[in-house]
C-alpha cells in the first residue's frame, strides 16, 4: 500500500499486541513498513504474534513481556523499543478488557428480581481491575510513550474505545464506565498535546467476537449465537460482527499524515450499529 508511504521506517507501539485486535493492527502496519512492538502481559503470546508478523510482511516485529498498569515494566519497553528503532513515533493503546465478575447476570432489574443477579451483586474489586486495565492501562503508557512524542513535536496516539462508550450495553457496567473514560481522556489528551503535534484520536470498534465477548456472544460448546449474540447482529445493519480486518484502514488513517487535522476525534467501526435506532 503504497498510499501511505509516509508510515514507512516508523516506530509503533501496540499494547495488548498479543490479543486478536491488537496483533491484527500491527500487522497492518508491519506491512506498510512500520515497525511493530508488541507489548502484552503475556510475553510469550506477544512474541509469538510478533514472529507470524514478520514472516507475513517482510517486516520488523518484535514481542514484549510488559504489564500496561506496571510504569517500571513500560519505562523498561519504552528503553528497548528506544534502543532498537528510536523513540516510538506511535502508540496503540489496544489493552483492555472485561472481567466476567464485573457484569451483571441479570440485563435489568425488575420489581421483586434479585438485586444480587443484577448491579447490587457486582464484584467491588472486579469493577476496579476492569476500570484500572482500561482507563489507567491508556494513561500509563500514554504518560511512558507519549513524553518523548511531545518533545520531539510530532506522533500519534490511538486509544481503543468502544461502542459501549457511546450506548452503554447491559451488563458490562465496569467495561461501558471504563470505556466511557477513555473516549474523554482521548478527548482531553488531544486538546492538551495540540500544541505539540501529537494528535491523540480513538476507534470505537462495534462488535468483533474474540476471546473477552466469546463467552457473552456464542455459546462456548457449539458456537452458537447466544441471544445476547443474536441481538447484537440483529442491531447491526450490516447484519455481521467485525472482522479484525475492518479496523486497517482506519488504523492505518488516524496514524498517517493523511490525517493531520484530526485529533480528539473517537471514530466507530460498527457496521452502522450507533447509527441505527432498532425501527
Ligand atoms: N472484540 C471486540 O468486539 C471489541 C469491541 C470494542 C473494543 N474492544 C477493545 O479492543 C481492545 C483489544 O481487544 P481484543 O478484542 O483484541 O481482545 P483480546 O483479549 O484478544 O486482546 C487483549 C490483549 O490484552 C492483553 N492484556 C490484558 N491485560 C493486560 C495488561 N494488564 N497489560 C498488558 N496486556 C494486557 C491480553 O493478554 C490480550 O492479549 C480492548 O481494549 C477491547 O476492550 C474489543
């Protein structure tokens, strides 16, 4: 692709590059010549995603064993990435998540149901780690990445939102908060760096099923649509949940030049889900 020629050399930063979206992402810009750090709690997902990379594009990958709430563990990435390539040019917080405990068995409460099945049974601490892997595992390695950007005028920051940001799903109350908090911080984050040349912007993925949503989307034994599942497409114009794929040009977009005057911006990629009012 040689549309975006002006990617080629540069350095990323993929955070959650071991995860289905996250290693999908870096190996659409390993193959416009960016090279790909991928940085996952679990090294050896992350180094094995970094090495199908590179023997897919002809690319540089490389995977590192880094927790995205430990600063230590980002300074020490930031060190190695720093090291091999120069400072990063982009960051894609792609890390994030749902924890089951954090959502509510019940979607909503009726007169005389259970509170316990529903918000009044929700796991405190659950709620905590799903608000922390989201909201603080953006800001922690945007403060790690970003301070090398903002010195030297120029970079990229992409946080991954959701839908959920923008029409709170049932159940996943912690994740829709958390997601909720990164669509602002991106927002913040643009305003406060647009002086420097650092643009900060967010995708809003729809619905892609992969291994946090498989358990709420299909049924786990035979694949099956769950109806959670079977409402979600339903409420899908496209009538599909994403491919990893849909998210390239985008990606690819926000992180070019071609895009220099956007920033702040919190894009979906929804099949016209947000779009669509169910009549
Ligand atoms: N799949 C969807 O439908 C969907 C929709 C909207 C948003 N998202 C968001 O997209 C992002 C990527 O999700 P995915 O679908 O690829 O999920 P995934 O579970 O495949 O990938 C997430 C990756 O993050 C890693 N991770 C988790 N905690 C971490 C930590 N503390 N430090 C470092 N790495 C950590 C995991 O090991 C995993 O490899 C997430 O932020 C998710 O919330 C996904």
């Amino acid at each position: 692709m040689t549309e975006f020629a002006d990617l080629r050399g540069k350095a990323a930063v993929i955070t959650g590059g071991g995860g289905v979206l996250g290693s999908s992402m870096g190996t659409a810009l390993a193959g416009v010549g960016v090279r790909v750090a991928l940085l996952d709690r679990d090294g050896q997902l992350a180094r094995s995603k970094a090495e199908a990379i590179a023997a897919a594009t002809g690319g540089e990958a490389v995977g590192l064993k880094t927790d995205v709430l430990a600063r230590k563990e980002l300074e020490a990435a930031a060190a190695e990435v720093e090291a091999r390539w120069g400072a990063a040019d982009f960051l894609i917080n792609a890390a994030g998540g749902n924890a089951p405990a954090a959502t509510t068995r019940l979607e909503r409460l009726e007169a005389g149901s259970d509170p316990d099945a529903g918000f009044f049974g929700v796991d405190v601490e659950a709620f905590r780690r799903t608000v922390d892997l989201n909201l603080m595992g953006t800001v922690l390695p945007s403060l790690v990445f970003g301070r090398a950007m903002a010195r030297r005028g120029s970079g990229a920051i992409l946080n991954i939102s959701s839908m959920s940001a923008i029409r709170p799903l049932t159940k996943v109350v912690a994740y829709s908060a958390s997601k909720a908090a990164v669509s602002n911080f991106t927002a913040w984050l643009a305003v406060h760096l647009a002086g420097t040349g650092v643009r900060v912007n967010a995708i809003a993925p729809g619905f892609f099923l992969t291994e946090q949503n498989r358990f709420l989307l299909t049924d786990e034994k035979t694949g099956v649509l769950t109806a959670r599942g079977g409402k979600i497409v339903a409420g899908t114009p496209q009538r599909r949940f994403g491919a990893p794929e849909d998210l390239h040009g985008l990606v690819l977009y926000l992180l070019s030049e071609k895009s220099a005057f956007v920033t702040g911006a919190v894009v979906p990629v929804d099949g016209g889900f947000n779009a669509y009012a169910g009549v």
